[in-house]
C-alpha cells in the first residue's frame, strides 16, 4: 500500500474513494434498503389521495424527498452513478494485477503454498526413481493441463510437475461488472431516445397517430397500423383467454407485413414496438336518435353522427352529438358505452346530455320536452396498442447475457493450479499432489484426489 | 387413479416424517432414524414430483394445458420439490443428514401451506398474460434459487447454532458438521442461488417486455427481488473482496432468506401486478 502523504491530489483521493469494496457493501445495502420504500409507498399515484392518507406535514416531507416517484428522484439517480463508479474504479484497479496474472511473462509457482495447501497427497513407489517418473508423467498432466513447466530444485534431484487450467476464468467477474455497465447504459439510452404510447384502431381502419404515455401529446409513426380484425375469447367460465388483433403494416399505400397480434407476443417494425394492450367497442358511422315527446308520447327517429347537429322537431332547438366514451361513470357508477351531447334551444344556455347505451330511459332525469335516447349504434371493436420504441433493449439483453455466463464463470469455474513433486528417498521415490484455487475448495481437493489416483495407476504400470 | 391432491396430501406427510427421523436421528446419534430420514425423503420427493406431474396431465385432461406453475397452490408444490432434491443431492455429496432437519423443514411447510383448506388449489386455465414460455423459464429459476437459500438458511442457522454451543465438539452439537465445512456449504448455495435468481430475474424481464412492454418497471415484486438479489451480492462482494466468513455470512445468508420470504409472500399484501402470484 502506498504511504499517504499531505500532498495527495484531490484526483487520487477521489480515486481512493471509489477504489473501496468498503464503499460497494455501503452503497449495495443502502440501495437495497432505499428500494423497499417504493414498495411500501404506492409510486406516482394521485397528490390528493397521498395528502388524505398521509396527512399534510408528513406529505410535505415525503414530496420534498421525492418519495412519491423515487426510483427517478435525483437521490436515488445518485446512487446509482456513486455504485457505477465505485464498479468501473474498482474493476479497473483490480484488472491490471489479474492481466498480470493471466498473461504472464513467466509464470512463477510458489512451491511453498503446494505445500502447505490443505488436501495434498502422499505416497511412497519403490524403486522407482524422479526422474523416470517425470517421463511417464509428464505428458499424462500436460494432455490434462495447460501451461505445464518442470523444474529441478537444487535439493538432490527431486523434480516439480507444475500445470494450471482456467487462467482466464479470472475474467469472469468482470464480465458480470461490464453487464451491469450495460443494463445501465441501456436504460439510459431507453430513457433518452425511447417513447411509450396508446394507439386504438377501430376494426377495418387504419392508424397512423397515437398518443405520448406521459405527456398525452400526440405522435406520428412512419407508418400505418390497419386493424383488420380484433377478436377476444373467454374460456367457459368467463375468463379471458385470448386477445388477437389480425394487424397490417402499410407503407405508401401497400401492405409490407401482416401479423396476429397477440399478448405475449408483439411485432417490432422499424424499431417500434406493438403490443396488444386493451380492446374496446367504438361506435360505427350512424346511430338513431330517438326523441320522445314527453307531453303526447310521440316518437321521433332521426340518423346522425358525431359531430353533427340535427334540429329537434318544432325546431325549437338543436342537438349535436359531441362526443362517446367507452365506459362512462355516472357519479361513480360505470354506465357502460354512453354518447355525450349537447341541447341548445334558440334562446337560453345549452344543456348538455347523456345518452347511455344500455340505459335508454336515462335521459327521462333531465325532465325535458324531448326524452333523447339512441338505438341501432352499430359497434364494432378497436384493438388497443401499446406502441414503443426503445433502442436500449439490445443492449440490455447483451447485459442480461453477458450477466449470466459472467456469473457462471465466476462461480463455477476457477483457475487452479497443480503441483507433482517427485522427491528421492532412500526406497524409491515420495509422490505429492497438491493444489490451490482461486476457489471452489472443495472442488480442488476432489480434483488432487482424481489426480493422484490416475498418477497412482501410471505409476504402478512402469 | 387418485387426484394429484391427494398425492400432494400422503407428500407433505412423508415430508413431516422425514423430519422427525432426521431429527431423531440427529438427538438420538443413532443410524437408523438418519437411514429412515433419507428414505422418506426420497419417497416424499418422488411423491412430490408424481404430484407435480400428475396435475401437469390434469390440466390437460381439462382442456387447459399448462405447466402448473402459476398461481400459489403450485408455486408451492414445486418449491418444496426444489429444496428436495437439491437438499437430497448435498446429501448424497458430503454425507451429513443435520442439514435435512431444516430442508425437511422447508419442504413441509410449504407444501402443508398448499394444503391448508382456504388455499385455492383449483385449476384455472392462464389469462393471456400467464401465456407464455418466459414466464416457465422464469418461475422455474426463481423457485431454484429460492429453494438454494432456504437450504443455505438452514445451513448458516446450523452454523450460528454450533458457534454459540458451549460444548461446540461433543452431543448434540458435535453431530454437527465443522463450520468450516458448514461455512464452504453456505457459500456453495448462495453463489448457486445467486447465478439461478439472476437467471430468475433476467428471464422476469424479457417476459415482461413481451407482455408488458417494458423489461423493469418498479413493480413491488420485482423490487423485493432486486433487494434480495442486492443482499446476496453484498454477501459474494463482503466474502470474495473483504475475506468475510463464518458467523457475519450466516447471519447475511439468513437476512437474504428473509427477503426471499417476503418476496415471495409478503409483496402479496402489497399492490402491483404480479397478484396473481
């Protein structure tokens, strides 16, 4: 370790910092415990219903720390960028001494630690001398192990069998560290260039627009989405079983591919992304109206659209139909489909009027002249897209990749090193196995058994 | 041909057995009880996995089809299959019965869990969403790498328990295997369950993508795994880099089982999107 002096720079005490596995068990916990606060805390939902439930000073407080949408406050952005420095400072650091270690100019064995490993393995073969064995055995442990070297210590002709496997296992962990980089890098590019949106296309119709998740702005695509058939199926018991949307790609007029559009699997055009999402029914082009006089009784039917204003009978007024809403809610009560319009008499101020489906007497509250009510709306389905777009997930699959063989390697595999010391005796010659790990001891002791067991039938032919 | 119900029912019979055995076994320093303990322990994995297959073929005698793992009835039955056979593996390895008290344990509860009367064990064919090859892929992993740390729980309990003995070498606490040994296991189950709640986690993902579109979203069940998986990572970085063993790592393995129990169990009280699970 280097002596710290006064006259360290701020650059290498910043790097100090970030260099401390210290600092990693810090920010790793911290993080954890930090994320459990989203889970007890509903995220994004409604201020007003947090001020009810929190009441206000807490509210206050929670709001100031952002913990209402705290995955993207800047505190926990924070930690986040801290735990990718300390990785990247870490990583690095610790790269070059394993680069040493993995191409090495020449590889060293210290004989020392073979011997005092724990699991090492003797025995005696009399009549045999080391340097005979060392040509029966040495080819054997080189088809076995890579990087074999001899050497000869100067005590009375004794010979080491050295061999290692799995040098580059080492690498491992970094491979894990580089796919967190890229999880990382990949929600960032998401988060920058990527988009997220509703699009309904009506059954027959094509759909170029839709609108932005998060700021309800609406947005174009290059292309045409064409629904050419939407279908939902229910198992006997009502469940749903099946969404499917029969959806054609148009380009210039001219339809370039076609796809059954299914939850749990979406179709990827040009970068974007559809998934089915929801389903409705929207209404076709006419509907009836029906306008019953309240006094007599007598029944009117007009056809209309939306949009359109027709002039009520006596032509004291007119009714335009504004507007329909899938699932109308009535003072909390969902009404089902229900058209939204608009009275307005020649003189006075405009009524509006809801006209739901199911409930054709509805508009009987309003006490009018005219009781309103509509019939024959011919409904077909819209399909619901989820449309996005977002360049980062390739690279965080690579991440997700990358992240599990990384973890494979670090774990299962290791770098191990083998030792065969032939030793002169008075009888014969004394054989020892030995060998270290960068871990997985148990897993060694069991090879250094293999080993010397296959050395003990080489040896007993000769 | 009797119900995989029922079969489920004689399991988690056979699992409460193994447990006594395993226990007598354990107090009594006798070899029979152990030899009786391994035995009803196959037998209630073997049951445990005719279980699993049997209600496999029940969803298809159904007309639904699926691989029955979606909803908490089978999620159970296939955890305590998991923690069976990796229990019985490390077994066969290191030949230390002590261990199966605790995996016994596991595996009785759980599926004394499924069987209790107000679960709902009933099968229901999969929504839309449940329809998918990814989501296979991602409960079997999680299960794996859960029923990894509920091992390596009862194996850092063990330790804890040993370390705090007055006598640590004789009785009781000597039948105990060395903590050296016990610390290697520990570390063994975490880095397996490690590498399978990744793959878990990962595999979560990409079906989330395809049905949700979008890979993460904060979604209280994947957070309580990302919390879990950030324990463990705190325990392999605490060992690997600070030379952390023994008591400090079993007291970490036991904390991370917790956060896999209420990953499991506890997000259910919590609002999100993985309710049906």
């Amino acid at each position: 370790m280097k002596t710290r002096n006064n006259d360290e720079s701020a650059a290498d005490r910043i790097w100090r910092f970030f260099a401390s596995v210290r600092l990693s068990v810090v920010l790793l916990l911290t993080l954890a415990a930090t994320s459990i606060i989203g889970t007890l805390i509903p995220q994004n939902a409604d201020p007003a219903a947090y001020e009810r439930k929190f009441g206000q000073p807490l509210y206050t407080i929670f709001e100031a720390l952002n913990l209402f949408d705290m995955y993207r406050s800047w505190w926990f952005r924070l930690l986040l960028c801290l735990l990718i420095a300390n990785l990247v400072v870490c990583s690095v650091r610790r790269l070059k001494s394993t680069w040493k270690t993995i191409f090495p100019k020449k590889p060293t064995y210290q004989t020392e630690r073979f011997r005092k490993s724990s699991g090492r393995i003797q025995w005696q073969v009399e009549k045999a001398q080391p340097g005979d064995l060392k040509q029966t055995l040495e080819p054997y442990i080189r088809s076995r192990l890579g990087n074999v070297s001899v050497k000869n210590p100067e005590s009375q002709g004794g010979v080491l069998i050295f061999g290692e496997k799995g040098r580059w296992t080492r690498l491992g962990v970094y491979a894990v560290h580089f796919s967190v980089l890229l999880l990382m890098t990949g929600a960032l590019i998401g988060s920058i260039f990527g988009y997220e949106g509703q699009m309904n296309v009506p059954e027959g119709e094509a759909r170029k627009q839709f609108s932005l998740t998060n700021t309800n702005q609406s947005k174009e695509l290059d292309f045409e989405v064409r629904c050419d058939e939407f279908e939902v199926s229910h198992y006997p018991s009502g469940r749903p079983k099946d969404y499917r949307s029969d959806i054609a790609i148009v380009e210039n007029g001219e339809v370039v591919r076609q796809h059954e559009l299914r939850v749990n699997d979406p179709l990827t055009h040009r970068g974007v992304t559809m998934y089915q999402s929801t389903y409705g029914k929207t209404p076709g082009e006419k509907l009836t109206v029906v306008l019953t006089e309240s006094a007599t009784g007598d029944k009117h039917e007009k056809t209309i659209s939306i949009g359109e204003t027709i002039e009520m009978p006596g032509g004291k007024s007119e009714l335009t139909i504004e507007d329909y809403s899938d699932s109308f809610a009535f003072r909390g009560h969902n009404i089902g489909p229900a058209f939204l319009a608009r009275l307005v008499p020649e003189s006075g101020r405009a009524t509006p009027v809801l006209l739901p489906v199911e409930h054709p007497s509805f508009d009987r509250m309003r006490r009018g002249d005219y009781e309103i009510s509509v019939k024959d709306v011919d409904f077909r389905y819209y399909t619901g897209l989820q449309i996005k777009q977002d360049p980062g997930v390739p690279v965080v699959y690579a991440g997700f990749l990358i992240m599990i063989i990384g973890c494979y390697i670090t774990f299962f595999m290791s770098h191990r090193k083998m030792c065969v010391e032939l030793q002169p005796e008075d009888t014969g010659t004394r054989i020892s196995v030995a060998g270290i790990s960068t871990r997985n001891r148990m897993g060694t002791k069991s090879a250094v058994k293999k080993l010397s067991r296959k050395i003990e039938n080489l040896t007993s032919k000769t | 041909m009797p119900n995989s119900e029922f079969i489920i029912s004689v399991t988690t019979f056979t699992y409460g057995l193994a447990l006594v055995f395993y226990i007598a076994g354990w107090i009594f320093k006798k070899e029979t009880p152990g030899r009786l303990g391994t035995t009803a322990m196959i037998a209630a994995g073997a049951g445990n996995t005719a279980g699993f297959f049997l209600r496999w073929a029940e969803t298809y005698e159904m007309g639904y089809s699926y691989v029955p793992l979606s909803n908490l009835y089978e999620s159970l039955v296939f955890f305590s299959l998991c923690i069976a056979v990796i229990y019985l593996f490390i077994e066969f390895k290191y030949k230390v019965r002590t261990i199966g008290i605790f995996a016994s344990l596991c595996a009785f509860l759980s599926v004394a869990y499924a069987s209790l009367p107000s679960m709902d064990s009933g099968i229901q064919p999969l929504i839309p969403a449940l329809q998918s090859n990814w989501l296979i892929a991602h409960v079997i992993t999680c299960f794996i790498g859960y029923a990894a740390f509920a091992i390596a729980c009862g194996i850092s309990i063990m330790y804890l328990g040993k370390s705090a003995a007055a006598d640590p070498d004789t009785g009781t606490a000597g039948r105990i295997p060395d903590t050296e040994t016990l610390d290697d296991l520990t570390h063994q189950m975490v880095t397996f369950g490690f590498l399978f709640l990744s793959i878990g986690i990962i595999t979560g993902a990409i079906w989330a993508e395809q049905a949700w579109g979008r890979y993460w979203g904060w979604d209280p069940k994947e957070t309580w795994s990302l919390v879990t998986w950030l324990i463990y990572a705190t325990l392999l970085h605490a060992r690997f880099m600070r030379g952390w063993t023994g008591k400090k790592i079993a007291v970490l393995s036991c904390v991370g089982f917790a956060a896999v129990l209420f990953t499991y169990f506890g997000v259910n009280l919590l609002p999100g999107l993985h309710s049906y699970l």
